[in-house]
C-alpha cells in the first residue's frame, strides 16, 4: 500500500490493491477524507486507466468528497486475472468487488465512462438490490446500453460490413496478440503527429486541446494489445437494454459529447429514453473524451449528487 500524506500528516489518498475470485489484482486509489458522507467511485474506459479522472479527483476532493478511481482488469496497474473470456458482467463483478472492500458502509456515488458506464450497468443488472440502499446516485459519461457495433438486419449494410471488419479485425489480435504487438512498434508513435491527428479525429471535439489529445494518445499507446483486442469482444456482446430498471429507482445523470463518435449521442438518448428520470447532459463541441474535454460537464452532476446524500 503507497501512502501520501500533507504538511499536516492527514491522509489525503492511498492504494490498495483488491484480489478477485479469479486472482486478478485490481488497483485502487483512495484520496479524501476517510470521514467523508460519501465515496463516489469511477470506473474509466476501454484502454484508458484510472487517472484520466485526475481533475474530477481534485474538485471533489477539494469539496470534501472521498474519492476511488481503480484500473480495470488488464489495465493499467491491474492485473488480468484468469477469467476467459473478458466479458462486462465481469467488470461488474469487478466494481462489486471494489466498492465492498474500498466503501463497505456509507453511500456511494458511481460515475462510469464508456465502458465504465457499462460496467455500471452490469452491476446493476446482476445487484439491483445494491441500488437504492447503497448506491445513492449514478453518472454515465460516452456510454452505450448495447448496440454498440451493430450487426443485425435493422442496420444499412454499410454499418453492418464495418462492425463484421471490426470483429474479425480484433479477433484475429485476440489469437495472435504478438503479432499486433510487433505491429504495433511500426505505427506512428503517440506523439507523432499522425496519430495525434487520429486519435483527436476519433475521440475529441474539434476544437480539444492539444495537451489532453496528446496524454490522452499516451494512454491508449500504453494498453497492452492483448487488452485491446481482449476486451472488443465484450463491447461487441454487451446488451443491458432493458435491463437497467434499478438505475430507475435513484438519480442519474447522462453525458455526452455532441461529436461523440463511438459512442454517438443516439445511445445516449436511448439511455434517456430507458431512464426517464434520468437527466441528460450533451456537451456542445466535445467528443467522446467529454470526460476529459469538459470536466465540469462530470464535475457539476456529481457534486450535485454529493450534496443531496450529504443535506
């Protein structure tokens, strides 16, 4: 357990690590103070780790809030564990795990993007028992209830065509993760123009700037390939529609960006449509790194949040 301490000697954050039935290890970090009236916990997304939540981090923190960011299984300084296939449920399991061990008493707050926002709805699905008693809030940032990359009749052929090239592109680096990892030092590395440009085209906003597009490109060069190609599969097979009635029963915020390409703003207007209490926040100018783009937009909802359980 690392431990960093103020001028004072008060504890301001820690890591712990969490070990899981199937022996993966997962990495948390814990900053504010221990007697907080709530934990907010945030789960990250596919490729990414959990200190892209840094500023959200600091402004709760600074408001009195305990805050847990934690690396999926695979991710960052987690490690992956011997469940196969990867699936969301199991990172739902993950968050359960998570939260019993990092805020076993007390309200919890759980803010997701991407694929953490699935991971949400995958715990949800499994413990809606926990929603409502323990879980007092939630905020889903660029995610998806299913569909993500479609394949079924109701879509153009051309929609169809690029999801099977996808699947069959990932799969192939599923089976042979050594040659996409050898490939992979022949690209562009992430702070060469080229890919900068690629990665703002796909992920941000067109008027992003160029210091986020550049962490952000380091953190997705980081991922191993064996999570990227890995962890595919799982995004391709999530399908929580219909099945998110215990988000119904507490507050919950949606945000996305209105250039949001991977996860475009239509599902998160399904999401509403599911949840019609829920609110729904759309970040002009921003992609799918809204998170990152305008952290207020995550900011403000989960300090609202906050502050009801803490009235």
């Amino acid at each position: 357990m690392a431990t960093d301490t103020g001028d004072t000697g008060t504890l301001l954050r820690h890591d712990i690590t969490i070990h899981t039935g199937d022996g993966a290890a997962l990495v948390a970090r814990v900053a504010g103070a221990p007697d907080a009236s709530v934990t907010v916990v945030f789960a990250h997304g596919w490729t990414l780790h959990g200190e892209v939540w840094r500023p959200h981090v600091e402004a709760l923190v600074a408001a009195g809030v305990r805050v847990v960011t934690y690396d999926h299984r695979g991710h960052g300084r987690s490690t992956a564990g011997r469940a196969s296939p990867w699936t969301i449920d199991l990172l739902g399991d993950d968050l359960a795990d998570v939260i019993d061990t990092v805020a076993p008493e007390g309200p919890v707050v759980l803010c997701g993007h991407s694929m953490g926002g699935m991971t949400i709805m995958a715990l949800a699905a499994a413990r809606p028992e926990l929603f409502g008693s323990r879980i007092t809030g939630v905020v889903l940032v660029g995610t998806s209830a299913g569909d993500l990359v479609p394949t079924g009749r109701g879509f153009p052929a051309s929609v169809r065509l690029r999801s099977v090239a996808q699947t069959r592109f990932f799969a192939f680096g599923q089976r042979y993760p050594r040659v996409f990892t050898r490939g992979r030092t022949l690209l562009p590395g992430p702070d060469r123009p080229r890919h900068l440009r690629i990665v703002r085209r796909s992920l941000f906003g067109p008027d992003a700037d160029p210091i986020l597009v550049r962490e952000c490109a380091r953190m997705l060069f980081a991922a191993p390939m064996t999570t990227v190609c890995g962890f595919f599969p799982a995004l391709v097979r999530h399908d929580k529609a219909g099945a998110l009635a215990a988000l119904g029963t507490i507050p919950v915020h949606i945000v996305v960006g209105a250039h949001d390409r991977l996860t475009p703003l239509a599902h998160s207007r399904a999401l509403a449509a599911e949840l019609p209490d829920a609110t729904l926040h759309i970040a002009p100018d921003c992609g799918h790194m809204v998170c990152t783009e305008r952290p207020d937009s995550v900011i403000a909802p989960l300090r609202e949040l906050c502050a009801d359980r803490a009235a």
